[in-house]
C-alpha cells in the first residue's frame, strides 16, 4: 500500500532501538527522507548512514539536551516519530527514589514536552503533520513494580490526547502507539537478569515471563520491531488521515480490558 508520503520529511527520536530503527525502515521504504536522534553518537551514525539520513546524538533527558537537537536538525519536519524511553527504575510504588522518579519523567515524558513546542508549531503552520508518540501497554493496565513507568507514559499519553484536541483541524494529527514485550534491546536486558536472577535460560525466562506476569498476552511470544513499527508508518501516513487522538495497543492481546 503506498502510504503517500513520498518526499515527506522525519525526525525520528530514539532511532537506534528495535522500535525506533525499524521504523526508520518503513519510512525510508515509502521515500521519506529521514533524520535521526538517540543518545548514543557512533550508534546513531551508524544507523543513519544505513539510511542516507541526517544525525544528530542528544541527551533529550534534559531542556540543553533538546535545544541541542533542534539546533542541529532544525524544526522543518512533516513526521515526528518520538521513540525515546526507558523502563526506569523498579519496586514498590512507595519506595521509589526522587532520582528514578526524575529519570522516568525526564526521559519518558518531558523529552516529548520540551521537544512539541519546537517541532509541533511549523507543522500547524503548514497545514499537514503525523506525530506519534510510543506509550506501553502500562498506560492501559500498569504493573506495580513498573510505576514510575506506568506514570511517565501515562502522562505522554495524555499529553499527546490533549494536543490533538487543541489542534488537529489544523492538519496535524498526533496518536500514539502502545507496544507490549516486543523483541527490543530493552526487554533483551530485562529478560537477561530475570535469567540470572532465576538461574535459567533467556528462554526460560521468557517463557516464565509470559506465564507468570503477562497472563493476557495470548499469542505467547514477544512481539516483532517491526510489528510495531508497521502500526507506527500507518498512522505517519496519508492514509491515517481520520486518526488522532488515539493510543494504538500493538501488544498481542497483553491488555486485559477493552478501554484505553
């Protein structure tokens, strides 16, 4: 299907993670130029010039982290694809530290914050934009040990709902995508201690995971990048021109309720 957004223009925050990257393949696929951000120089590069595509590293936890990156790629963007985010730190929702509470917040909601007033007004100027925010199953069904996360991306995904309330009619349209245990560097690094911490395989834990803390996810497997970032090149695109507003749940039925 083409898309219709040949020659169109991306930036794409968090490009060198599983989500991130393999959107970078849909768009370019369909002619989109592209520019790339993440907070690791070499890797960013790296994945840039797979592309042919502009770059720029940034540490858009901070407000001088995301000055620097609009310096460097400018603001005259059609697409914003905001991949950047971590699972944060982990434990009793009580005892969680300022510190985890600060870097969750940080890099999972104020990066997108501090970067919309930058990219988001030259879209509405011009009368046509696609943004997507990348939430998480935990917006729609939080896990206690993962609150500061849970907290974060619900507060990305309210954002982004109130933008496209306050200006959709103008041709910018802003949704978010919300993934569930996908095969990612992020999940990798979970499942990895969850082995060391059990003294079982990767794919034991995996497994245990699935039956122990996703009791939902009914396909029984992790998802695909590229699963996601299917969803995520649709709703960039022309096509999704009647979509804003909505939280997109890639997450192979993980979501229990029918809500969010």
């Amino acid at each position: 299907m083409d898309l219709k957004i040949n020659g169109k223009r991306a930036l794409v925050t968090g490009a060198t993670g599983g989500l991130g990257e393999q959107t970078c393949q849909f768009l370019a696929d369909e002619g989109v130029e592209l520019f790339l951000s993440d907070l690791d120089g070499d890797e960013t590069a790296k994945v840039a010039e797979k592309f042919g595509a502009g770059h720029a590293a940034a540490d858009v936890s901070t407000v001088e982290g995301c000055e620097a990156l609009v310096k460097a790629a400018g603001t005259d963007f059609d697409i914003w694809v905001h991949a950047t985010g971590v699972t944060g730190g982990k434990g009793d929702p009580l005892q969680m530290s300022e510190e985890e509470w600060s870097d969750a917040l940080n890099i999972d909601f104020l990066s997108a914050v501090r970067l919309a007033k930058h990219l988001c007004p030259p879209m509405i100027d011009r009368g046509w934009g696609r943004v997507v925010f990348v939430t998480s199953e935990n917006v729609a069904q939080p896990y206690p040990e993962e609150t500061v996360y849970n907290s974060a991306k619900s507060a990305l995904l309210s954002f982004a709902k109130s933008i496209a309330m306050r200006h959709s009619k103008s041709g910018m349209l802003v949704n978010c995508v919300a993934p569930a245990f996908i095969e990612t560097p992020m999940t990798d690094g979970m499942m990895e201690k969850r082995a060391e911490e059990e003294n079982v395989s990767f794919d034991e834990a995996v497994e245990s995971f699935l039956k122990e803390e996703r009791p939902y996810l009914v396909l029984g497997r992790r998802g695909k990048a590229e699963e996601v970032a299917a969803v995520i090149a649709m709703l960039c695109s022309d096509r999704a021109s009647f979509v804003t507003g909505a939280n997109w749940r890639v997450d192979g039925g993980a979501v229990g309720s029918i809500n969010v």
